[in-house]
C-alpha cells in the first residue's frame, strides 16, 4: 500500500512538472493560454490526471486540448525522469471547468437574492388574515356575568343539584 502523503507529493511535483515543460518546452502553436490547476495520481502511481483552464472559446479549448496529446510523450518522459519512479506515470489531460462552473452558482446566487427581495417585499404588505387580536380577551362585563353564575353553582361537597 502507498502512502498517502507520499501520493499528495506526488501529484503536486507532476503539476509543477507539466506547468514548467508547458511553459518552457512545448511550442505548439495551437497551445493557447493555459493554466494547470490540479493534478491527481493513483495510489499505485502509474497513472496521472492533470487538470487544466483554458482562456477562450470552444475551438481554443479543443486546439489546446490537441496540442497536449500530442507533447504527451514528451510530458510524460520528463515527468518519468523527474520524478525517478520505475514506471513513468500515464498522463491523460482533463479540461478543468471552474470559470463555468463559477459563473453559474454566481447565476443562482443572483436569482436567489432577487427572489429574496420579492419575498421581502411582499411579506411588509402583507396582512394578518383572521382578526387583529386572534385570543379572546375577556372584558369587565364578561368578567361580571361569570362571578355571577359562580354563585349560582353548590359548593364542593353539595349535593349537585340545581335549585
């Protein structure tokens, strides 16, 4: 069994790794403005998932997309090197959607505020729907009539018999 940490290093020097030949090796015209975001490598450290952005629409992410499959060879060979493992980790490239991903919670977060206020809005004009005091309050009158038949009632130990 692997390491865990050892795994986590790994992963991190592999994202450091693509990033540098990225920058400095690859020359491929298609390769637009990149930037990888994350690396992830099996426990058995044979293969590695690297996770990128790219800046651009749909036909810049997919030039860019070809452009690393074909330095694979060559980002694999340095990271096999760099790395000193007995097998070169494979790499295979996944295109990171952050920036859609952001723009849509920043969408739901608009939409929910905006239904909020509504809710707000609506709630100061809104009235009680039954009465304004909803309890019974007795008054002085009510209060006189009950001591009233108070008296009217036997005692405790009566007979319960009304007269």
């Amino acid at each position: 069994m692997t390491d865990q940490a050892k795994v986590r290093r790994h992963a991190e020097r592999v994202r450091e790794l693509v990033a540098s030949v990225v920058r400095t090796q690859v020359k491929d015209p298609r390769l637009g403005m990149i930037t990888i975001t994350d690396a992830r490598i099996t426990p058995d450290l044979r293969e590695a998932t690297v996770f990128y952005t790219v800046l651009g629409d749909a036909s810049e992410q997919a030039a860019t997309a070809a452009a690393l499959e074909s330095a694979k060879g060559l980002l694999r060979s340095t990271v096999g090197k760099a790395l000193g493992l007995r097998h070169s980790p494979s790499l295979a490239f996944v295109l990171d959607n952050v920036q859609d991903q952001v723009k849509q919670i920043d969408e739901l977060l608009t939409a929910a505020r905006t239904a909020d206020a509504e809710v707000q809005r609506l709630a100061a004009q809104a009235e009680y729907a039954g009465e304004p005091q909803p309890y019974k309050v007795e008054d002085d009158e009510d209060a006189d009539e009950d001591a009233d038949d108070d008296e009217d009632r036997p005692a405790a130990g009566g007979t319960g018999a009304r007269p």
